[in-house]
C-alpha cells in the first residue's frame, strides 16, 4: 500500500501551507474526507481536527490540496 504526504492551504498564500497529512488515499478523496468530517463535527457528532481551522477561516472554496511526496 502506497502512502501520500500532502499539504492543505489557503489558496490565498499558497507557499505556506497550514496542515500536513499523510493517507493512503488519493489526495483528492481525502481532501473531500476532512470536508465531510468537518460538517459532521459542526453538527457535534464528529471530533476536531486541526485541518479545520482552515474551513473555518477560508471555507471550503478557500483551501486546496497539494501532493508534497
């Protein structure tokens, strides 16, 4: 099983990412997976990752992914 190291961003300042991961998923579902944990937690029945920090203050349209190894 391949595992990925990425990085999720403000698409405003995108040199200077604000989350690092590491999944065995493609990128992209993963991403989606840190979306859909955070509407979950927002209703409270899910747990806080730091990754949302990025949602709150960018929303979703305002953080993107990219695969750093």
């Amino acid at each position: 099983m391949k595992g990925y190291i990425y990085a999720l961003y403000s698409i405003e300042d995108k040199e200077h990412p604000i989350y690092i991961g590491s999944t065995t998923q493609k990128i992209y579902k993963r991403h989606a997976t840190h979306r859909a944990n955070y509407k979950h937690c927002k209703t409270g029945k899910g747990s806080f990752t730091r990754s949302f920090i990025l949602f709150d203050k960018f929303g979703f349209d305002g953080v993107a992914h990219k695969l750093i190894k």
